[in-house]
C-alpha cells in the first residue's frame, strides 16, 4: 500500500498577489505542531511535495525542519489547479516512500474526494495545516482510503 498525507497550508494573512500571501503566528504555530505529529506518524523522510505559493513554501519547511528533509516544489498544485491533474501526476511518479503533498483549498477537498469517492465535489473541507491520511495501491479516482483527518486541535501536546 502507498500512502499520500494531503496538508493544507497553515493560516495566512490576507494580501495581494495571492501568491505572496505569508503565514501568520498563528499558521507558524500550528503547521509547527503537525509537522511534529507528521514526524511521529511517516516512517523515514517521505517524499515531501509543496505549491510554489509563498504560504505552502513556509508550512513545507516546518515539516522539512521537522525530518531534516527538503521540499520539492509541484508546480500543478496551487489552488486552481486540476485534482485531475494532481492524479495524473501521481500516477506517473514511481516513488514508494510516503507523499507528503502541501496546497490549498479547494484543490486538497477535491483531491482528496476524488482519490476516494472518484469525485472531486466530494471531498471534505480541511482546516488550515489540516492533513488526509491515504492510502492505496495505485492513485486513481475512487481508488484511496481515507485513514484520518487531522486537524491542529486534535493533537495533544
């Protein structure tokens, strides 16, 4: 079985370009508490997967802090963009380590509804730096288990 841990971004300010919007004190918290949580719960490293958007970049460099990893930038992830695009990609990656994919919404609840249901406007709504755990024996629409959703507020410090 595969794994793919989908995260949403932590909280950001509000700003203009939406590319350059930043993470807040309060997104730097939380994606630092699930990155920890990530690091108890991913056997080795994982491969780890972020938007090019500045406030996905900082939230994938706390769970790379938290590996002592690096970020690969997917440039087919920003919250526009095709979750049938995302299943192509992962279709043709032959990585066997855990994803750990970092985006936005809407593009992680429909992803993530597409993996399971086969249907993009089936997926759940994430909280900021919340994660999907998956698992399946190949990435294609309906195909995934949805293991968990973890939210910041569900772990215990």
């Amino acid at each position: 079985m595969n794994r793919l841990l989908i995260m949403r971004h932590g909280d950001a300010a509000p700003g203009f370009p939406d590319h350059e919007r930043e993470l807040t004190p309060r997104g730097h918290a939380e994606t630092g508490r699930m990155a920890d949580w990530l690091r108890t719960q991913v056997p080795g490293r994982g491969r780890l997967l972020s938007s090019p958007y500045r406030r996905a970049r900082q939230t994938a460099e706390h769970v790379a802090a938290a590996f002592g990893g690096t970020v690969e930038t997917l440039a087919c992830v920003t919250p526009d963009d095709s979750p049938a695009i995302v299943v192509d990609w992962l279709l043709a990656d032959e990585t066997s380590e855990p994803l750990i994919l970092v985006s936005h919404m809407p593009l992680v609840g429909a992803l993530t509804g597409l993996l399971v249901e086969g249907r993009a406007d089936r997926g759940p709504g994430f909280p900021t730096a919340g994660i999907a755990e998956l698992e399946s024996d190949v990435w294609a629409a309906g195909c995934a288990t949805l293991l968990r959703l973890v939210a910041p507020h569900d772990i215990r410090c």
